[in-house]
C-alpha cells in the first residue's frame, strides 16, 4: 500500500518547488506546471536517511508555519513575491540548517528540472540505436527481476538451490543468463560460503570462490537491473540505484555529500569507470605502519593484471572530448603533469565513432560508445555460469557465530525475517555498509573508527567556445601534478549538474538551458588528513557517518581551488562558478586573490564518490580490523573484503585497488583451506 504524505508537507513542498523552479522557466521544457518536481521531492523525501526523515519533515512544516508570524499566512498559501523573500532570507541565514535545508530542496528542484527532456539526458535522442548497433542488442527498459519463491523439493540438504527466472529483464542483460541462479528464499537458506555485497569487491570474491567450485549464495540488498536500466547520471539512475536516492552526507562542521551503489554491481554500476592502480608509495606505507603481509608491488601486480585484462581496462581510442582536452591542455601549458586516466570500456573493433555535429558545426571530437564494464557485465555472469546463487532484494541486518559458523539475520521486507547459514561469511557492503553490519552485531574492535573519504571541490567553468556534448560523461583527464595531495579533473557536465552545480550562482543557473554547451564541471580533489565513524543508531535502519576535516584539510582544498582556476583560466576559460556560498566569480587571473586562503567552514559543496579505510587490514592490532588479508581479528571464518580494509587514503580512485586486494584475498582464502 502506498503511503500518502502529510497533506501539511505536500503543500509546502509543492509551494517551495513552484517557488523554486519558476525563476528558471525560460523555455518551454522548464515552464510549469511543475507537478513532477514536487513528486520527485516526496518520493526523495521518503527515501532519505531515516533519522533525518522526521527531522527534515518537522523543519519543513516549522519553515512553512513561520509564515504565520511575519505575513499572517503560512509559506504556502503566500504570494509568489512573499515566498521569494522568505526563501532569500533562509539562504542568507547565520544559522546553518536553515541554509542547508533551503539548499536541500534547491538542489533537488533544480536536478528535477533540468532533468526535463532533451535538455536534461545525458544520451542524445538517437543513443539507443547507437548503442543496438555497437553492441547487437536493444536498450531493455527497467524491469526489476521478480523471481519466483522456492518451492517444496527444490532443497538439497537444506540449501537452496538454482531457480530460473520466469520472465527477466528484457534485452540481452538477462537473456544470456539462461540458466539463472537468481532465487528467493521462504525458509532458511545455507550455503557454504555467503558473500554479502556485490560491488567490486564481493562481486570477485564471489566469482572466484564459485569457480573454484566452492558453493557461493552472494547477498544484495538492492535490485538486479541492467546496465541500461536508465540514461548514465541521470536523475533515474540516482532512483534506481543509489543508496537513499543519492541523499547520504557525512555530518560534521563541513557536511560532505557521498555516494553509494544500492543494486548488484554496487558502485561500479553508477561510477564512470576510471581506474588507477595503488600508487607504490602508499603500498609501501600500508606495509610499514599498518603491518600488511604480501603487499609489495609486485606482489599485487599479478592481481592487477588479471582484473585489468577481465574489465578491458583501456585509454580511449581516439581523441578525447574538447572539456577534457581543456583541462589537459592548460595543465601542459603550466607546466603541470597532466595525463589520460584509462577506464574499464570495452569498444567494438573496428567502430569508427563519428564526431558530435549540432547545428551544422562540429561541437567535439568523436564520441565513442562503448560499454562500461561493470559488475554486472562481467563478474556477476560469470559468477552465475561458475553455479553461484544470487539472492537480490534482501538486506542483511545482524550476523552471530553459529557454532563453528555463521548465521546471517537477513529480510526482504520489514514483517519478515530469512535465516542464512554459512560456514564462511564475506563482508562485501561496502566502507560505511561492511562496519555498520559488524556494529549492529555487537562486533567493534576498531571497526568504524577510521573512515577516510577524498573531500571534493568543484568549480563550472565557461568557455567562449562549445566543449560540452549531452552524452560526452565524464572526462578521462586528471592533473596529478600535486599528487596525492590534490588531483584535478573533469566531473559530470549535463545541464541538470551543470544547474546543480551554478545554485551558489543564481544568474548562470537560470542560463544553462541555452550555455550549457559552453560550460562543463571540474574537479579539485584533496587526499584528506581527517577522519570519520560510522555508527549504528538504535532503532534506525541507516547508519549515521560523520567526519571532520582539518584545518590543514580546509587549506588544501582551498589550495585546490586556486590552482584548478589557475588551469582552467590558461586554457582559455572566461568565467569561473566555484561551489561556495556567496562566492566569486573569478573572470582573469587577477580575481584569484578573491577565493580564500582557508576553506570557510560550513560554505563551501562538499561531495566525495570515494570511500575507504573503515576497517583497516593488517597485523597491528592496536589499529587494524583484519589481519593482512581480511580476517576479522578474534573471529574464525569471518572476512571484510572491499573498500573498508584500505588502510588510508590513497590519492587516486580506490576501486583499481578494492579489485585487486580482493582477488589476493579470495584466492588466499581458497589455498589457506
């Protein structure tokens, strides 16, 4: 039964998101009524972290009664002209929940908006046929897998067994799948080995322990949907597949936005593929100070290898796009090291990419459309052919020793509790997800303390010329010049980021419907001294997260930003939108002066795709979680194998590492037994 909302709420959120939205309708795709963006908001809403979803109910309904007291009216049932005022006044607020909560409905309002039809996708119109013909298959819509129940024989010993899907996701995604190992259970399930995550690090655990003939059941909480379930970076995809909406934020002085993969594949199904292997000097670090075993460069290289040649790692085949040329080309002409960054891409041999043409002119250079190699395209198939059982849908709550094994308190809805037994279990949910789980089962030794993220600054730049294409995604060039103190790059650019990206700048938000092909969102990205806890909160579902930056932190990224301005400007920017509060626009170098030397706390859009170090691995106990290759310390049978056991940050996209460490792990785990 679906679940109305507060009729109260409804109409201030309705009044917020027609105030909001109105100043931007200047075409007709941006115009009212605005109907969608007020459901979108609800269905935010109710989506959201559960212990901030009352909190942000009761300050909604306080903003709309406070009204009352300065026009005798609630917010909602004001004049156009009197709501303008009172949102200005909450954004120009001292206090900083009235600023956060006017910039949370701002941001969504804005996303929704621009999300709107062509000026919103971040495919062009004709991508579907692109991609039938680069790749032989249609897009499949989005069709959740709806397996059937086990039913009375289909147990063996108490295991449950593989259950072919009865219909499944249209296209080719789940047609190459034909004898699936999708299945739910109604009774309690056993398996030898359990893994519980399917991102990166448990999608290859799961993958090897199952070819190597052990009896694997991998765990998910969210859906299996195809890669081609929605558009890349869309306001979709944020539904579909992000955690919460894509609504999870680290509390603290300086709140810091992340992101994390609700679905199968996890994070790699919503990230755009980059990969770095770990630079030798933090593996040399991680060695000495934490007392890792076998983590040499060579020894991983073999690690890497293999992972690289599974997901086609690889440079792009021709030219890259013109925004990240623009980056590129103004490092080199600083003198900074600047460099293409491969990606896990396979292209079809032979496919000549022609360039974008708008208007008769050439707008880039080639747009190649190939395939990211995700989870779901590449070990989760092949974890399926090995004869693993994949079990969607279903979160795991708690985990207790259950005699020399474990038992997993797992649910599919709220009424309903599925026991499952293993005799090993890999903890694979990810940096926040892996300690909450460990938490919530009274399992803490150093478990959460230590959570590290890469805190991310961005800036929209302007050019006289067109660098923007609405399927170019995101840019292969980073500047690692200062590395790994701060690195560079080019972040998502289609006009609904492009919009959330200009909130601190009202008047060239209001523009990206007809510039946005002159604009395109950069990156400043710090290797953070701070630190951070993940907490289970009793009686909520979501763990709480908090870090804090240092000062020196504050600094770096202020640093960042000047010399991320100082590039964009070489290479032939006109204006320049950081992401801070009430901050400049820096049009010339001689405007540097006005960004300042330490980040303000509290003012500046702070986000981060990286997250890691929760649960530290190696052999010092006083700090670790796990011992070298990911035993929980104190427990037999019990492992961490994903972005929670990277000792610190290391500077550049952690997933090239989360792979190859846990290939190292699961194939130790196969030998050591």
């Amino acid at each position: 039964m679906v679940q109305l909302p507060n009729p109260w709420f409804h109409d201030a959120v309705s009044a917020l998101a027609y105030s909001l939205a109105q100043p931007h309708a200047q075409t007709a795709e941006l115009q009212s009524p605005f109907n969608d963006i007020t459901q979108f908001i609800l269905r935010q809403h109710a989506h959201m972290p559960d212990y901030l979803h009352s909190p942000m109910l009761a300050a909604t309904l306080g903003f709309d009664a406070l009204g009352i007291l300065q026009q005798g009216k609630p917010f909602h049932r004001q004049t156009p002209e009197l709501r303008q005022r009172q949102i200005a006044a909450w954004k120009q607020a001292r206090a900083g929940f009235q600023r956060d909560l006017m910039r949370y409905f701002e941001s969504l309002a804005t996303l929704a908006l621009y999300s709107r039809g062509r000026a919103g996708s971040p495919l062009p119109a004709d991508a579907p046929k692109l991609l039938e013909g680069a790749h032989g298959v249609p897009r499949p819509t989005h069709e959740p897998t709806h397996p059937r129940p086990l039913q009375g024989g289909e147990q063996n010993g108490g295991r449950a067994t593989a259950v072919p899907l009865l219909g499944g996701v249209r296209g080719g995604f789940m047609g190459q799948m034909r004898d699936s190992g999708i299945v739910e259970a109604t009774n309690e399930l056993r398996a030898e080995i359990v893994v519980i995550g399917s991102g990166p690090g448990g999608a290859i655990s799961a993958c090897l322990l199952a070819e190597a003939g052990r009896e694997v059941l991998l765990v998910e909480e969210g859906e299996f949907l195809a890669l081609e379930s929605c558009a890349p970076f869309s306001k979709d995809e944020l539904e579909q597949k992000y955690r919460n909406g894509g609504q999870t934020v680290t509390l603290g002085k300086n709140k810091i936005a992340y992101v994390e993969g609700r679905c199968v594949g996890g994070g790699s199904e919503i990230n755009s593929g980059l990969y770095h292997r770990t630079p030798p000097d933090i593996l040399e670090s991680w060695r000495r100070e934490f007392r890792v075993e076998a983590l040499s460069e060579s020894d991983l290289a073999p690690h890497f290898e293999a992972c690289e040649r599974d997901l086609s790692v690889a440079l792009l085949p021709g030219a890259a796009p013109t925004a990240s040329l623009k980056l590129h080309d103004g490092a080199i002409s600083l003198g900074w090291k600047s460099l293409e960054i491969p990606r896990w891409f396979r292209y079809e041999t032979g496919t000549e990419a022609l360039p974008r043409v708008q208007d008769d002119q050439q707008v880039g250079p080639a747009t190649f459309f190939g395939k990211r190699q995700s989870m779901t395209e590449t070990y989760i198939p092949r974890f399926l052919r090995a004869g693993g059982r994949l079990l969607p849908c279903t979160r795991a709550h708690r985990i207790r020793q259950n005699g020399s094994g474990w038992l997993v308190e797992a649910n599919q809805d709220s009424s309903r509790t599925i026991p499952i037994a293993a005799d090993a279990l890999f903890l694979c949910a990810g940096a926040v997800q892996s300690p909450a789980l460990l938490r919530r089962s009274g399992i803490t030794r150093n478990i959460g303390n230590s959570l590290q993220v890469h805190p991310t600054v961005k800036i929209v730049a302007r050019f006289r010329d067109a660098v923007n294409v609405a399927d170019m995604g995101v840019a292969a060039h980073q500047v690692k010049e200062f590395a790994p103190r701060l690195s560079f790059g080019c972040s998502i650019s289609n006009p609904a980021y492009l919009a959330l990206g200009l909130i601190d700048h009202p008047e060239a938000a209001r523009a990206v419907a007809r510039t946005w092909q002159n604009l395109a969102v950069y990156y400043a990205m710090i290797t953070s001294e701070g630190r951070g806890t993940v907490r289970s909160l009793p009686g909520f579902r979501d763990p709480l997260v908090r870090y804090a930056l240092t000062r020196n932190d504050r600094h770096n990224l202020a640093d960042g930003l000047r010399k991320l301005s100082q590039i964009l400007l070489e290479s032939g920017a006109i204006e320049l939108f950081p992401s801070l509060a009430r901050g400049p626009v820096l049009r010339g170098p001689g405007c540097l002066s006005n960004l300042p030397a330490l980040l303000p706390d509290g003012m500046a859009s702070l986000m981060t795709i990286h997250l890691f170090s929760s649960c530290p691995m190696g052999e010092d106990q006083t700090q670790c979680a796990t011992d070298s290759f990911g035993r929980v310390h104190g427990f037999k049978n019990l492992f961490v194998n994903d972005a929670s056991l990277l000792c610190t940050a290391p500077g550049v996209n952690p997933q090239g590492s989360i792979m190859a460490l846990a290939r190292r792990n699961a194939l130790h785990f196969l030998h050591a037994i």
